[in-house]
C-alpha cells in the first residue's frame, strides 16, 4: 500500500461518510457541515488527481464562500422538522420512482463498456515541476477563449438579475453619508463664543488659575471649551 | 509500508519544529502587546511574575488550561466544542507553505498563494459555528459581524494576491520572493504601493483586529463569538487569533520586501558586513515590524462603525485594487524597470 493509496481510501470513505451524513443528520446546520467535509475531502482526491489548481479553487471558493452562504440561510431558517415529515406515506411511490430513474441515468452513463478501466487508461504521472495552473491557463485562454468569455457574461447578467430582484426602488430610509461626514469641518460644529472675563478683581490670578486647569486637562471637555475662549480673549487684551 | 511511517514522523518532527516555535511567539506576542500598549498608554504593563515580567504568559497559559470549560445550557454540544478546532486549524495549516529561507519550506507547492487564500476563507466556519452553537445572541451578532467581514475583506485581499502573482509570475512563494532578487528597492514593495496598503489592511481586518475588531467589540457585544468560552477554548480562539497575526505579518514581508533577502544588498560597505546573517533572521525582523504596525494600530485608533467598515472593503479596497491591476499590467508589458525588466512587450 502506498502512501496515496492510504490518502485516497481516508478521504474517499470521508466522503462518502459525509455525503450520508448530509442526508441522515438532523440538525440541519450539521448537514451542511457535512456538505462542506464532502467537498473537502473531493478536493483531497482531486488533489490525488495532481488537479491541484481545481482542488483548491473548490475549497476556496465552494467551502470559502459558496457554503459559508448556505450556512447563513440555514442558521436564519426555522426548519420543522415535524411538517416535514408530513404525508411521507403519500410520496413515497413517486421518491422511489425518482430514484430508480436516477440510479438507472447514472449506471447508463456510468457502465463499464463507457467509462471501464479499457476506455478510460490511467493517466500519466507528471513529475513535481508540472504546473496544473499553467496548462489550464494556457487552454482557458486559447483554444476555450469564448466558451471562457461567455461564462463570465452569464455570470455577470446573473449578478444584473439578482440585483435587479432585490432593488424595490429608492429607500425614503435614513443613513449616513459618507462623503458628507468627510465634508463636515470644524466651523460647521464647533461655536467659538467670545467671553469677556467675568471676575473685575484679582484678575491676575484668576486668569493664571484658569490656565493651570486647562493645563493639567483634569476638567471635562465642556470646561476645556468654557476655558478656551478665556485664553484667546487673554491672548487678544495682552 | 515502514518507509510510509518514516516519512510521516518526519513530516510530524518538522511541523513541530514550525508550530512550536509559533505557539511560543504567540505567547510572547501577547507579552509584547502588553507592554507596548502599556508604555503607549504611559502605563508599566504586566511587571510581577518573573523578572520585568518575562514570565507573565507562561502564567496566563496555565491559568487559562486550569479553568472549567462552561457549556452553556441549550447550546449545540458537539458544534460548540468542535468550533475552537475549526478556527485554529486552517490558521496552523495555512504555515506549511511559508518559506522561511531559500531551502527552508515544508511544502514547496506550486500553488502556495491560492493554498493560503483557501486556508483563511475557510477560517471564517469556526466564527460561525462558535456563535450559533453558544446559543447566545451576543456571540450570534458577533459571528455575524465577523463572518460579513471576513468575506468581505478576503475579496480585496484576493485580488491583491493576484498583483502579486502577475507581478513575479508565479504562485509559489518561495518563487515570488526569488523574483524579488535585488537590493531593497527591486522588491515589490514600491511597483504594489497601493496594493501593499489594500493587503495590509484588509490582513488586519480579517483577522479581527482593531480598529476592524467589530466582531468582538467589548463595548457593544461584550466578547462577540467567543463570549460564551471559558478556560481551552478561548484559550485556542486566542492562539489562533495571534497565530493570524503573525501569518499575516509574514506574508507582507514575503509578499512585497523580499521575505529573506538582505535589505542592506546592494549597498557600499553595509551589504558586505551584513553578508553572514542568515535570511531567517531578515524575515523574522521584518515580520516583527508588521507585527510591531498591528501592535501600534491597536494603541492608536478608535473601533470603525460597522457601515465604514464595509465601506472601506467594497468602495474604496476592491476598486482601488482592480485599478492598480490595470496599471501594473501596463507596467509589466512596458517592462519598467528594475522590477520587470526583460518581460517588456510593448
């Protein structure tokens, strides 16, 4: 036994493991737990498949964002469970209907005379310096260059769509503008009030105690305000 | 199958050799927040165990794994206790493609840059999982918090990644800083100005920290996801935090000043004096800077306001980095040098 071998049969009983455990589980966000151990592991065989660049664009973005998504959508949902196992008696000739006709597809396409160990050798082993990104680059921007181009537009119309669906018109709500904030200055805020100094007496020492307070910044922000115009007033009569 | 086990001890003795050292960074980069918080504040930090306080994390850690793990009633057992793993696991994993001199890399995989991409976005299920599994609304609204900005913020930090890699053309990073060969000012750091700045920050708001630390905002939401974890399991939520940090640190030195190479190169006198320093050194005194900016970050601004921050991500990171994509590509054909000399088209 190999080291891929063990490799392969660890993430290949994962999987399948997993995939049941989407089906079996209760918990809802445990089954989509599983859905993301599924991918993970299929990437760890597509790995084995030295499709490294396809293995980890599956982890990135299928478990990276697609799944983190559904997770969201699960966890905001209130599954009953109860509900859902309602009239199960009454579907279970067409379910079992349906999955006859799956499991017929999926052995059609999946028989020995098309996709036996004859029709499909087994691939040739590259050494460590062959570049899965590099091939796939070179052929997704030559000789697949449109059928490439064509996706990114459909996905784009995609997002058109979906931005579309959820936009219901201007929203007469209240916000904070941005750029606005940025705008705001200092003269907009803040009201210098000039002061005349209130005390007639001592005023010399008045003014020097004033100054200390403002100096050791022990007084509340309202107090330093209060203060500052007496200073300015002073700087001005001196 | 002997020659299997061989193999696999020793892949098991050099991932210890990496995450060890790690947890023990980690230890101490909790020390050194301390203390420069505190002498920023004009405070003295944590000065009582151990002399000048040296010792203070070793205590913290005992501490932290005396203490009981709570399960709070009504949580989901099985995911709560399973959410610190899937939080710190990816933040381990995404080590063993770092380089950290020239023959020093554990994995030396052509695909390192995505590898890492794919490793912090799957990071983002322990916030979540950590949150709906305490069954508290604190820690849901923080792993909301979290999970909205992570997304989003992996998205500028992709496209930056991408400059990096039209940049030096390749994908593996050890390639990419080999592509960076040259005194300080062939490294990427001046052709990727921009796009250093886009990383940077979007590396500080992935992992959490402030002034991007909405997801654990104490004033609002008291500890955000991992409010309901007591003794290991904030204890692993905190290693992996730091863990993050000091990947992140790593890799905007890999990524665009040259990783191991020697900053005095180039220069009279000073490049040859500097010649015997191992480049492990250079990379971890450049790391320790950005660690350093991260500390200093913390000490200096005020939290954002959640809308700012989703601002920040969507209108001003990810058109700033498509832009710079733009321009770098006509930088690259035109062949400006010193930095893509020799790829010039045009």
């Amino acid at each position: 036994m190999t080291a891929e071998q063990i490799v392969f049969y660890l993430f290949a009983t994962l999987a399948i493991a997993s995939a049941l455990g989407v089906v079996m589980v209760r918990n809802s966000v445990q089954a989509v737990l599983c859905l993301v151990l599924t991918f993970f592991s299929m990437a760890a065989l597509w790995m084995l498949l030295e499709a490294e660049f396809l293995a980890i664009a599956l982890v990135l973005v299928y478990v990276g964002a697609v799944m983190v998504l559904f997770l969201f959508v699960v966890m905001m949902l209130d599954v009953d469970f109860a509900s859902l196992k309602q009239g199960f008696t009454r579907y279970v000739p067409l379910g079992v209907l349906v999955a006859a006709g799956l499991l017929i597809g999926l052995y059609w396409v999946l028989r020995g005379e098309v996709f036996g160990l004859e029709m499909m050798p087994e691939p040739n082993k590259h050494g460590a310096e062959h570049s899965n990104v590099e091939v796939l680059g070179k052929l997704l921007y030559t000789d697949y260059f449109y059928a490439f181009e064509v996706a990114g537009v459909i996905l784009l119309v995609a997002i058109v769509a979906a931005i579309s669906l959820t936009f219901r018109g201007r929203r007469e709500r209240r916000g904070q503008s941005v750029p606005m904030q940025h705008r705001a200055s200092k003269d907009e805020r803040l009201h210098i009030v000039k002061m005349d100094a209130e005390v007639a007496e001592f005023e010399d020492q008045q003014i020097d105690q004033d100054s200390d307070n403002t100096g050791k910044g022990k007084k509340k922000q309202k107090s330093k305000a209060k203060a500052k115009p007496k200073t300015q007033t002073k700087g001005e009569s001196s | 199958m002997i020659e299997i086990i061989l193999d696999a001890l020793i892949i098991g003795f050099k991932i210890n050799l990496i995450l060890l050292p790690l947890i023990l960074a980690v230890a101490y980069t909790t020390f050194a927040e301390r203390k420069l918080i505190g002498y920023m504040q004009l405070r003295l930090g944590p000065n009582r165990v151990g002399p000048k306080g040296w010792l203070q994390p070793i205590a913290d850690v005992v501490k932290l794994l005396m203490k009981e793990i709570v399960i709070p009633s009504g949580s989901n057992k099985a995911l709560f206790l399973i959410a610190p793993v899937l939080f710190i696991a990816p933040s381990f994993a995404a080590w063993a493609v770092i380089p950290f001199s020239a023959e020093m890399v554990l994995a030396d995989i052509n695909v390192g840059l995505l590898y890492i991409l794919a490793m912090t976005s799957i990071a983002v299920y322990g916030v979540i999982i950590a949150g709906w599994a305490s069954n508290s609304k604190y820690a849901l609204l923080g792993s909301l918090r979290s999970a909205s900005q992570i997304v989003s913020y992996e998205i500028a930090m992709g496209f930056a990644l991408v400059a990096v890699l039209m940049a030096s053309g390749s994908m593996n990073l050890g390639e990419i800083v080999k592509a960076q060969e040259g005194p300080f000012w062939h490294w990427y750091w001046i052709p990727l100005l921009p796009i250093l700045v886009v990383f940077w920050v979007s590396g500080v708001a992935e992992t959490n920290r402030a002034p991007f630390d909405l997801p654990e905002g104490e004033s609002e939401i008291v500890a955000g996801f991992h409010v309901e974890y007591a003794g290991i399991g904030f204890a692993l939520f905190f290693l992996a935090e730091y863990a993050n940090m000091i990947l992140i640190s790593v890799l905007t030195a890999l990524f665009f000043f040259g990783g191991w190479l020697n900053p005095f190169h180039g220069i009279p006198y000073l490049g040859s004096a500097t010649e015997w320093v191992p480049g492990t050194i250079w990379l971890l005194l450049k790391a320790a800077w950005f660690l350093f900016m991260m500390i200093w970050l913390r000490a200096t601004f005020p939290r954002y306001r959640y809308d700012q921050v989703m601002r920040l991500g969507w209108k001003v990171f990810i058109p700033v980095t498509v832009i710079w994509l733009i321009v770098l590509t006509f930088m690259i054909k035109a062949g400006v040098g010193p930095w893509f000399s020799g790829r010039g088209v045009l």
